[in-house]
C-alpha cells in the first residue's frame, strides 16, 4: 500500500474549499460563542447551516436585514 500524500491532500482540499471572512463586535462573538457550546455545536458549523439555507433554501434576508424563514 503506498504512502499517503498528506502535502497533496492539504493542498486539494485547500483549492477545492473557500473561505468566508466575518468581523463582528466582541460582544457578539463572545454571545454566539457560548451559545454554540451550550448547543453542543461549532461556529462553524451554524454558519455553515445558515449560509447553506440562503443559498439553496429558504432563509431569506428581508429589507430591514432581519432574517426570515420562508413556509
């Protein structure tokens, strides 16, 4: 069995995903930190779920930037 190729690897997962930059207030991260962990869950992976739901559900931004989930 050959050796795995972990520099290979690292780098076609790298070209293969994207990164997206977020700058909140303190107050906020500190919030949505503790709240993850109370759920058990990551940052990640609730914005993750989010844009995931705007993108190819129903999550919807209405004209005040207040989040809406469509029926």
């Amino acid at each position: 069995m050959a050796n795995r190729d972990y520099k290979k690897e690292y780098a076609r997962e790298k070209d293969q995903s994207k990164h997206i930059g977020l700058k909140v207030e303190p107050t906020l991260f500190e919030a949505f930190t503790a709240k993850t962990e109370l759920n058990g869950t990551t940052k990640n992976a609730v914005l993750k779920a989010c844009a995931e739901a705007y993108t190819y559900g129903n999550l919807i931004i209405d004209e005040n930037g207040k989040p809406k989930i469509l029926k």
